[in-house]
C-alpha cells in the first residue's frame, strides 16, 4: 500500500457522495430524533429552577405535582427517541457497511495477477471485513456525537448562559488550554490507528497462511516457529493498540481537566452572589445541572475526535483499495466473437516479476484443435503461459493472439469464456458438489448433467456420498478425496464447453487408480479442443500431437514424442531419465540432472547410491 493520506473533509465528502446520500430521508429522521433526546438534558436542567425556588424553598405544593409530571414526561420522551434515533443509525451503518464491502470485493475481483500478488488474501479479508466493520461502528458513535450530543451540548449551554453569561464564560475558560495538545492527541491517534490496521492486515495474513498450510507445518514440525511470528506480530499489535487508546483517552481526560477548572471559577464568582442574594438557589442549581449535563457529552464528543481518527485510518486504506487503478481493461471496440480459429500464437513474449525474467523472447504455437503439452523444469515458464493467455497478467513485451486475433483486442468477459482450466490445485467452493459443478448456472437441463457427471466419471462416486449431488463439499473441498475433487472440477469444464482447455499438472497428485480414471476424463474432456498440457509425467502426453521442451522462460525443442526422441535432444535425455531402471522421476528433477551433467557436476548414469535414493523416494 501507497503512504498516501486524505484529510478529514476529503474522507467526509468521499462518504456521503458514494454512501451516505442514498439514506439521507432516514438521517433526517434520526438526527430530529436526536435533537429531541439532546434537548430533554436541556428541559431537565430548565426544570431545577422551580423545584428548588417553588418547591423546596418555597414549599409550593401544588407546583409538587406537576414538576413530577413534566420530570417524567421528559425521561419517556428521551427514551422513545433514543430507541428510534439507535435502530435508525444501526440501519444506516449497516447498509452502509454492506455497500462498501459489496463494492470492495468487486473491485478487488477484477484487479490482475500482479495486484493479488503484492496483495496476500488475509491483508484483502482484514480490510474487507474488519477495516470496513470499524468504519461502520465508529461511523455510528461519530453520528451520534455529533447529533445528539453536539444538540444537546448547545441548548445545555443555551440554558446556562440565558441563567447568567458570565457564569457561563467562566465555565469554559480552561477551552483554550487544551486546544493544541488536543490537535496534537490527533495526529497521534491516526499513525497508530493506521500502524494498528497494517498490522491487524500481516495478522490475518499469518493466519491464512498457517490454516491453508496445516498440513505442511505439522509434517515439518513447524508449530512453535509459526507460534513464535504470530506471538511476535500480536505484541507489537498490542503494543499499537495500547498506544492509540492512551491517544483515544488522552482528549476527555483533557476536557475533564477543563471542566474542573471552570467549575471552580464558577463557584468561587457565583457563591458569593448566591450568599449575597443576588442569585436564588434554583438559579445556581440549574445552572449547576446544565453544566454538569454538559459534562458527559462533551467528554463523549472528545473522544469521538478519537474515534473518528481510528475510523479515518481504515477509511484510508479503504480508499486506497478502492481507488487503485485496473491495468487491464476491455479495448473500446472489443472484437466480436467466434473467432476465425483457436489456433494459439505467442510472439517475443517477455515477462518480468521484478529483476527475474519468467518468459525470456518466448515465441510458442498450438495449431487449433490439436494438444500440445508443454514440459520443462519448473520456472520454465509453464504456468505463466496460461496466465498470459487468460490476461491474468499481461507481457511487457510480444503478442499473444487466438486465432491471429490480439487477446488484447477481446472484451476479459469473450477471452475466458473461451477457456477451461483443470490444474492440480482442484479449486471447490464450501457448497453443494451440484453447485460447484453448476456454478449457479440455471439453464442446464438434468439429462445434460448426467451427461456431464457419466463422462467426468463423478457419477461413480456419488452413490457414497450421504446426499448425492446434494452433499456439502467442506472447505475447499476437504470432505472430497483429490481424485473426486479433480473429476469435479473435470465436469465443471465440460460443462462449460468452450474451444480451448488448459490442463496444468491435473493428475500429479493422484494416486494410480485415481490417475487413470481422471486421465480418461481428461482424454474426453480434451477430444476436438485446442488442449494445452503441462505435465511433469512424460507418460501422460506421449499422445499429444505436439511436444514443446521449455527451459528458462524459452521454447528449446518441440516436436512429437517419437520426433524428440529420436532427436537426442533434452526430451530425449528427460525421457530417459524417468524410465531408466523402471522407475519414473520428475521432469523438474530430470533437467536439474541434465544441467548438472551439462556443468560436469553428476556422473552420466546414477551410481549404486543414486540407484536406492531413487528407489526409496521417487
């Protein structure tokens, strides 16, 4: 995130034009409501002056009856409107909140590759969720402040100084005294709020990081090293948050200094008055009880200057988020679709993640309706290519075009409905395994998902599952074996039906049962497609009607499996390497052996050693 700041009218202004405008008929409502409570502090410090003079000192009786009457009409005026004026604010803040995260989630949605990247999921969930539950809580104590309380201060002290305003000039002499340490308190209180959200951000981040990776830290032993960073961010968390609540606290304990000082000035100039006559009892004690009504919402009103630091802090970064601008956009005049053919081209593409180069010059094709497998070392570049084609990232430099048409010159919507995507990572929702198939689609009749359940080979599992079809999957479909996930991500694409079919490492993780009935998915799934495989098992794309060896973000072979071979070439070599002595490797694994060959660093063929290491692990 950039260190850019907005000031308080720049955040108040942003707030009512996207938010707040649209609810304005029921602010109006609340705040009438809130003059009325506000102003009853003012009708019951007006009510002091006849039950001291009339009643208690003059010992009135029929004036007992109606002074009671009047004090509790006042207190069920002030509670009908406090209720109405809390659930009217409650439902403004709401709707508020709900707004901004829908807007939030939207715009981060159709933000690339690269943004998500410098962005992790918990710093994006801590802004979405807790940055945006702060605004709506402190939104609601600043409305209130300054409704309710600011009205009520002002006929509070209305109804001091129509008793006498010298006495109500002295009351307030100690403002001036805590004008600058107050402006100071302020700044404060915003670098640590801010400094208090960025951490909470790394928190939630740390937090996602350990649960989606649970299963890694238990098998390297790694509890008490994440225990350790989380213990270490917590502290300085609190550490922040102390700080911004001495900073928070700091403003009413200065009002409360004030209004010592203004109480004594008062007492020593007005009970010389009271003692001499010129000023009754009742007088002095509504003058007494305005201001100490005052008290409590001017102490309120202080730290709402607090509060609305704190909430100016995650407004920012709110803004930040929501003013970040969209690299890839849809060209003004998008190109229609069908395309003349799928035929994929990729010309002197370059790609850069900072000072690495992923794609180095790399110019590739896949002819249309043909598989072409991709293989290589990992950070060859494998991957990066199905996002260049999809416009998950965009090159620096080159060309990528399907069917000769730029994928820059079609709408992101046309471009990746013309892909479906079945990588090793098989990405289900906590839903139904109907509604991950479905993916809310409603135009799907139920013979066409049988269809699509017998192909993907998903119908020979269902029977096990309790419900069927109707069965929650569990988060990221943790209540789904990996072969079960992959065949329902498999009839998700088939489903979908488009022209070409990315399939990045789908059976890697699989056991040999698994692998052969997803493999049989995929060989129909893949039938009269534009199919682009990578694949680590050289056995899964012998078929393919084109091979192409990738090394360092470069195209250095490509032809067909038996073309390769008996060019003695990389593949060549890499093919030997998983099959020699009958026992597979990886093909990252083999071009780390073939580069050290190339440096003169390992022998040609594995010694005794090398020979039980790869039988014993792989």
């Amino acid at each position: 995130m950039n260190d850019q700041t907005y000031t308080s009218g720049e955040l108040l202004r942003w707030l009512w034009r996207d938010y707040l405008r649209k609810h304005v008929k029921l602010m109006i409502v609340a705040v009438i409501f809130m003059a009325i409570e506000g102003s009853t502090l003012g009708a019951l410090a007006r009510l002091m002056e006849p039950m001291f003079d009339q009643v208690f000192v003059a010992g009135d009786r029929s004036a007992l009856k109606w002074v009671g009457l009047v004090l509790v009409g006042i207190f069920a005026l002030r509670a009908v409107a406090g209720v109405i004026q809390k659930v009217l604010l409650t439902r403004i803040a709401q709707r508020t909140a709900a707004d901004m995260r829908i807007e939030l989630l939207d715009k981060l949605m159709v933000q690339d590759g690269a943004f998500h990247q410098a962005h992790p999921p918990g710093f994006l969930i801590q802004r979405v969720q807790s940055d945006v539950n702060a605004v709506g809580d402190v939104w609601r104590a600043v409305i209130t402040g300054a409704g309710r309380d600011a009205i009520g201060l002002i006929v509070l002290l209305g109804v001091a100084i129509s008793i006498d305003p010298v006495w109500a000039f002295l009351a307030c002499i100690g403002v001036p005294l805590m004008v600058l340490p107050a402006a100071a308190a302020q700044r404060f209180v915003r670098r640590r709020a801010r400094e208090a959200r960025d951490l909470g951000a790394h928190l939630s981040t740390r937090l996602d990081e350990v649960f989606h990776g649970i299963v890694q830290i238990k098998l390297n032993a790694l509890e008490q090293y994440q225990s350790r960073q989380y213990r270490d961010l917590t502290r300085k968390f609190v550490t922040t948050e102390v700080r911004a609540a001495f900073g928070n606290s700091a403003i009413p304990g200065m009002i409360d200094i004030m209004s010592g000082i203004g109480f004594m000035a008062v007492i020593l100039y007005g009970g010389s008055q009271i003692i001499s006559g010129d000023k009754t009892i009742g007088q002095f004690m509504t003058f007494f009880t305005a201001m100490g009504f005052t008290f409590s919402p001017l102490r309120r009103l202080g730290g709402v200057s607090g509060l609305w630091q704190t909430a100016a802090a995650a407004l920012e970064r709110l803004k930040e988020l929501l003013d970040a601008p969209r690299t890839q956009t849809d060209p003004e005049t998008p190109r229609a679709l069908p395309l003349p053919s799928t035929a994929i081209a990729l010309k002197d593409v370059t790609l850069s993640f900072g000072d690495t180069k992923v794609l180095d010059g790399l110019n590739l094709t896949a002819n249309a309706g043909e598989t072409t497998a991709l293989v290589g070392a990992s950070g060859a570049g494998k991957s990066t290519i199905f996002n260049v084609l999809t416009r998950l990232i965009d090159p620096q430099e080159g060309e990528v075009t399907i069917g000769g048409v730029p994928v820059t010159d079609l709408t992101l919507a046309d471009l990746r409905g013309l892909f479906s995507v079945v990588t090793q990572e098989a990405l289900l929702f906590d839903e139904t395994v109907r509604e991950n198939i479905l993916l809310g689609r409603t135009d799907v009749s139920d013979e066409r998902l049988r269809e699509v359940l017998q192909a993907a080979h998903v119908a020979d599992f269902l029977p096990k599952l309790e419900n069927g079809l109707d069965t929650r999957v569990g988060p990221r479909g943790s209540a789904l074996s990996g072969g079960q996930r992959q065949r329902v991500v498999i009839a998700r694409a088939l489903l979908r039906d488009t022209p070409i079919l990315l399939l990045d490492e789908a059976t890697s993780a699989l056991d040999a049962q698994s692998e052969q009935v997803v493999q049989d998915a995929l060989d129909r799934l893949s039938a009269g497609r534009t199919t682009l495989v990578i694949a680590h098992r050289l056995a899964t794309i012998r078929s393919a009607d084109r091979i192409v060896v990738m090394d360092r973000g470069r195209v250095t072979d490509e032809g067909t499996h038996e073309e390769l071979l008996a060019g003695g070439g990389i593949y060549a070599n890499l093919y030997r390497l998983q099959f020699e002595d009958g026992k597979t490797v990886s093909d990252a694994r083999g071009m780390r052996a073939l580069r050290a060959r190339e440096r003169g660093l390992a022998p040609t063929q594995p010694n005794l050693l090398q020979r039980i290491g790869q039988r014993l692990f792989g």
